[in-house]
C-alpha cells in the first residue's frame, strides 16, 4: 500500500477501535479507558488507509515545559514502511513549535530508532510482573491509609517535585481508576509518598508511586498487594534498589527494560530520585 493511499489526521473518539487494535497488535496493555484519558489530556495523529483502518499512532501528553511522546505504534503488517518515523516527526515539530522539550519511554527495540532522531539516555526502569500471590508483604510500620481528599495538595506538591511539572488530571483520574490502591504513606504527619494504579488490558498497573524513600515505596507497596490480585504489572525505577530486590522477593518476574530519554540533550525533568514507580511508559 503506497504512503499516498494513507490519510493523515488528528486522532479522537472514532478511532479508538483503531487505537485498541494497535495496543493488542503490540501486546501492550493500554484499554478503552486508557486511550480516552490520553485523548483528553493531550493529542495525537493517525494515519489511516482509504478501508479505514488505522494502521500507526503517535500521541503527546504536554506538561509545563515539556511533553510526553507516546504510543509510536504500526500495525505489523505495515512496520519498515517509515510510518512511525513520519508521525513521530509530526509530533516533534509540534512541540518545538510550543516550545516543549520532547520526552519518553523506550523499549529496546524503540531505543534505537529514538537515538538516531536526536533523543539521549537520561535513566532507567524495568517492567516486573506478578501472576500469582506474592510470597509476603510485611514491611517497616508506616501509616499508610486510603487516599482521602485533603491529600491533594501534598500529593501534588510532592509529585510536582518528582515528575517535573503538575499533572493533575492525570493522578484525579487514576485515583478514581483503581482506588482501593489510591494510597498514602504518612510519618511525623507529613505525607512522605503515594500509590496510584489502574486497570488494563492484561493486567493491573500499579504506579505512578512516588516517596521520599524506598522504604516508603516498600509500605505503600506491600498495602497495595493485599488489596488487589494479579495479573500485576509494576515499572520499577532502577535506582530504587531496595523496592527492586523487594519486589523480586514477592515473586514478581523481570518483563522487559525501559529507558526514559530526552530530546535535544535536555536533562530529565524533575527528582527522578523520588520516582519508585512510573505510572507506565505510555504516561511517564
């Protein structure tokens, strides 16, 4: 099929069908509820055969200063056709034009494609998962509670600091996604982190986590399994080591490696040393 055959378009509601397909196709975990959220908090383009098939994606979620890329997705039987690259590069001049330093995610695979289109290495996270009752889950006593609505405001701060910049709508619709692991961990009266998640496709995803400390993260993570059961998946900050062995000792097995990257030689916005968890690599 020729690239003049292929229309391209913003993406919304009547491609989601389209959208879902891709994420099957992949074997990623995104749902109906994830790709509505990533509409709604940012934009993406498709192109689409003249049968109305959408056959690659590529979205951006814009934060202040910066913006997440997300979902470069082919249909198999259309990749090596240079699709991605060309939504990707739409993208890309998107965020320059608004002055938004392009941020992701990548696979191994996705890695190689991005360093040839001028993105760096910043720092990594590993993909754990866990399909049968982890093997324990006691921890340092910590006060951890259900999120309640006076925690917003300390929980945004403590975010703001982690991720780099608000993202509001995003940790309110999680929140409501999964709540009986809407977490917070609180010590000498402060909230010291917290625990979001959803449902997916294949499994739970639990994260983003955000905490002062692994031993935080490991409270926080050790309710949370007690509450909801596997399929699980959890993206695990490398520089965690604490929570990475913990979570190991739960039984939850290695998926696959990702490394977050910027564009242009920018540094990684934010603390990365407080992010235990991202929330998954389609939502940084």
């Amino acid at each position: 099929m020729a690239s003049t055959e292929l229309r391209e378009h913003a993406l919304g509601d009547a491609q989601l069908d389209g959208c879902l397909a891709l994420s099957r196709a992949a074997g990623w975990n995104q749902n109906a509820a994830d790709w509505k959220l990533m509409l709604e908090i940012g934009r993406g383009w498709g192109l689409t055969l003249a049968d109305g098939t959408l056959v690659a994606s590529t979205l951006v979620l814009p934060y202040r200063g910066f913006a997440w890329v997300s979902m470069v997705l082919v249909l198999p039987a259309h990749r090596r056709k240079g699709y991605a690259s060309r939504l990707l590069r739409r993208a890309l001049a998107d965020l320059e034009a608004g002055g938004l330093t392009p941020m992701l995610d990548a696979t191994p695979a996705g890695r190689a494609v991005y360093l040839q289109e001028g993105f760096g290495d910043r720092w990594g996270f590993r993909r754990y998962q866990l399909q049968s009752a982890p093997r324990a889950t006691r921890a340092r006593a910590t006060d951890v509670r259900p999120l309640n609505a006076g925690d917003w405001q300390p929980i945004l701060a403590l975010d703001a600091q982690a991720f780099g910049a608000s993202r509001e709508p995003l940790l309110r619709a999680l929140a409501a996604r999964l709540p009986q692991v809407a977490l917070v961990a609180a010590r000498e009266g402060a909230i010291r982190g917290y625990l979001l998640g959803r449902d997916g496709r294949e499994a739970r995803q639990l994260g983003p986590l955000v905490a002062d400390e692994p031993e935080t993260a490991i409270a926080l993570l050790a309710t949370a399994l007690g509450r909801v059961t596997p399929p699980l998946y959890l993206d695990v900050a490398d520089h965690a080591a604490p929570l990475v062995a913990w979570v190991k000792a739960q039984g939850c097995v290695e998926q696959r490696p990702f490394t977050r990257m910027a564009h242009g030689g920018q540094a990684a916005p934010g603390d990365a040393s407080k992010v235990m968890l991202v929330a998954g690599p389609e939502l940084g």
